[in-house]
C-alpha cells in the first residue's frame, strides 16, 4: 500500500484546487495542512448549557484536513504527464473544492449531558402526615426533575454543528411524587387497635417501653413497605436509651439491657392483625407472657427474632404507640376499604399442656428438712390462635398462628446437714 503521507510531502497539489474554499494549488501538502489550520480554526465562541459555559474544544472539535489534503494529493499525482495537462485544463473552469469533513466527540457530549443531569436531578418527595393532638397533619408532596438527556445531547449536538457557539436550553422532565396529599387523606381510618396492660411497679421496665414506644411512634409504612420492629426500635444498647430489666433469654428469667419492649412488638402485633396487615414475621416467646394472651405475643432477638409486618394497600398506613402509666396502646390509620359492619374478633384455643416438674435443690444455708420455694412453676401449653370475621350475620374463622410455651419448673430449695470436715 502506498504511504499517502509521504508521497503527500512530496507533490504540489495542482492550481484550482480548494479545501474548504481555500485554495491550496500549488502546496505541498504540509504547507496545505499550515494554511487550513491557520485559516479555518475552531470557532472560539462559547456554548453555554444552562449556568455551565464550554468551549468547542472541550469536545474535540476539528476538521479532518488531512484526509481531504491526501485526496487533493491523490488526484494531483495520478496519472501521466499529459492527463495532467488535461486535469488542469478543466481545473480552470471548474475548480474543484474538497470539504473536510468536520466532528466532534459524541462520547464527550454524552458525558457532559450526563454530568448536568446528574447535578439537576432533583427527587420527588411524598406527602406525609403525623397526628397531633387527634387531628391530622398532611404535609404536602414535592414534584421532582430530571433532565432529559437524549434531548439535551441533541441540542449540544446542533449547536457545536452550527460552528457559531450559542446557547442551550436545559430540557426537563417532571417527576411526580408517588404518594400525594390526597393519598394521604384518605388514609385516615383507624384500621386496627390493641391496648395491653403495663405493670408500672418496675421502673426499668418502664423506662425501656416509653423508649422503644416513643421508636415506634408516628412510623409510616408506605404501599407494599414492610416494617422491621428490630430496625424501628434499634438496637438495644445504652446509647439508645435503654436499660437493664427483665426479659427471658434461653427460656428462664433474666436481665438483659432493653428488657421488656418485646410488649411493644407484642401490642403491635395485635394490632397489625386488627388492621388485617400482612404478618410476614412472628414468633411467640419460649414462656407464656403476664401482658398478653397465649398466642396473642411477639418476642424479639436481635440479629434473630424480628416481627415484620408489610402494608399491602395502596394507600400509606400511620402507626401510633401510646404509653401511660397503666396500658401501652397502639393505633394503625389507613384506608378503609372493608365493608361496614364487618367485625375482627381473635380466640385463643387450647390444644394441649405439658406439666411442669418439681426441681429439688438441697441447700446447706437452710435448716435441715426446710423447705424454700425459689420460684413458682408454670405449665407449658400449645395454643392456636383464630381470626373471626363476621360479616352479614355469617362468621368465618381463620388460623392465624400455632404457640407452643415451654413449661416452667418449679425450684424448692431444701434445707440438708452440711457434712463435717475432719483435718488429717
């Protein structure tokens, strides 16, 4: 193959002949690319896009002289001697003019629409609502923007064409928010509610149940949006506000930091079925709870145990948790599609028991033969909780859940002879 270059740098290119409507007969063809640069540069005006202002050469901006150079070339040098007499004859009464051909870099346009879409993005934000002193309070959604890029590269694209620089109006597209003020409003309804006894005699306790409520309090849960009660209460550390207080661990008795709030989750629960929400997660504690009926509980485990609950209306759904010093209530607000009339009750049913046993502990501190109850025993039970609907005087019952307790044993300390050490 030949080497156009080379040969270029060798030829003139024959009079009449015209690069861009420069003429450029007579040039070698290094002169020629010398007097095109020099007479057809890049427009140095300014392409503003919106507040951001560029230059043509941000985009690579140029024109391709030396393909058009190397044709001019080409034609100058082909052929013999009297085909060039022949060429330059008709040259001087049709001039031939070349274009050369001019670009930019569509990948650099594409990154700069890019770059000025991701800077005027600007998100959507839903109404939301809380409830203050019984009424509600609905703060109004935002529409959001994004901008159009296919749009705006076309519109960088004309005008770097246009070779006279100007300026570009941004394109925008509107996004709407996906829950409005009137979505919130018609999710008002008090869909479900359940109130569970507060033993107000351990201060601890207490203390753990206003925190984990006041978590729970006012949480929205959004159409098809599941609530963690683990994430919604946090994690249960002193930083968080809790402190140490009963709970059971492993089945028995103890004390553990954020003792208690399981009766948060245990009244939410109730009232998630009350509001007929989907119950995605649930699990009843090992040992039957004072608070709650059998069934009717939810304990947590952090990083294990969780009670999950999802929204499967169309509309937003309000949870609101309120603890005096008597009762833990909680409230869930939504859309009402049921019929009227329709009543929710739940039963407790039980299917077997397991008895406790009698463990017998001898205790030298105890006068022989004494007896000491340490702690009182339970029997462990299975229970089946069922979901009653009523409805036009007909009624339909529903297994909701399966609760197996463990039982309790009872501890008896008794009082025994301590043996007698003799020294050798």
């Amino acid at each position: 193959m030949k080497n156009l270059l080379a040969l270029c740098l060798a030829v003139a290119i024959l009079p009449n002949i015209y690069i861009n409507n420069v003429e450029v007969g007579g040039l070698e063809a290094h002169e020629a690319l010398e007097l095109l640069e020099a007479t057809c540069p890049i427009s140095e005006e300014k392409i503003t896009i919106g507040e951001h202002a560029y230059t043509f050469a941000d985009f690579s901006t140029g024109y391709d002289f030396q393909s058009a150079i190397n044709e001019a070339v080409e034609f100058s040098q082909d052929g013999g001697f009297f085909a060039k007499l022949k060429k330059k004859r008709n040259l001087k009464s049709n001039p031939m003019n070349i274009t050369a051909k001019y670009s930019y870099d569509t990948i650099k346009v594409a990154e700069t629409a890019t770059q000025i879409a991701d800077q005027g993005q600007i998100a959507p934000i839903n109404a939301t609502y809380t409830l203050e002193n019984g009424q509600f309070v609905i703060t109004d959604e935002k529409i959001g923007q994004k901008i159009d890029i296919p749009t705006l590269e076309a519109r960088i694209i004309k005008v770097l064409s246009s070779q006279t620089g100007g300026s570009v109006d941004i394109p925008t597209i509107q996004i709407q928010p996906s829950l409005t003020s009137e979505d919130f409003a018609k999710s008002t309804n008090l869909l479900g509610s359940f109130t569970t006894p507060v033993d107000n005699g351990r201060p601890q306790r207490s203390q753990n149940l206003a925190t984990a409520s006041n978590y729970l309090h006012n949480q929205i849960i959004l159409p098809d949006e599941t609530l963690s009660v683990c994430e919604v209460l946090r994690p249960r550390i002193l930083e968080n506000g809790y402190v140490e207080a009963g709970q059971i661990i492993g089945g028995l008795p103890a004390q553990g930091v954020g003792g208690g709030i399981c009766q948060i989750s245990s009244t939410l629960y109730m009232a998630a079925l009350h509001a007929e929400m989907d119950i995605l997660e649930r699990r009843n504690h090992s040992l039957m709870v004072a608070y709650s009926g059998p069934a009717t509980d939810a304990t947590l485990a952090e990083g294990l145990i969780d009670l999950k609950i999802r929204n499967h209306t169309n509309y937003p759904m309000l949870v609101q948790s309120t603890l005096n010093r008597r009762s833990h209530t909680v409230n869930i607000y939504g859309n009402e599609n049921r019929p009227l009339g329709r009543q929710i009750t739940f039963e407790s049913i039980l299917v077997e028991t397991t008895p406790h046993e009698d463990k017998f502990v001898e205790c030298t501190n105890l006068p022989p033969d004494y007896t000491q109850i340490a702690s009182f025993g339970m029997d462990g039970a299975k229970y089946e909780l069922y979901k009653i609907i009523t409805e036009n005087g007909e009624q339909k019952r529903t297994k909701v859940n399966t609760s197996t307790y463990r039982p309790l044993h009872r501890i008896v300390k008794i009082g025994v002879q301590p043996e007698l050490q003799f020294a050798d």
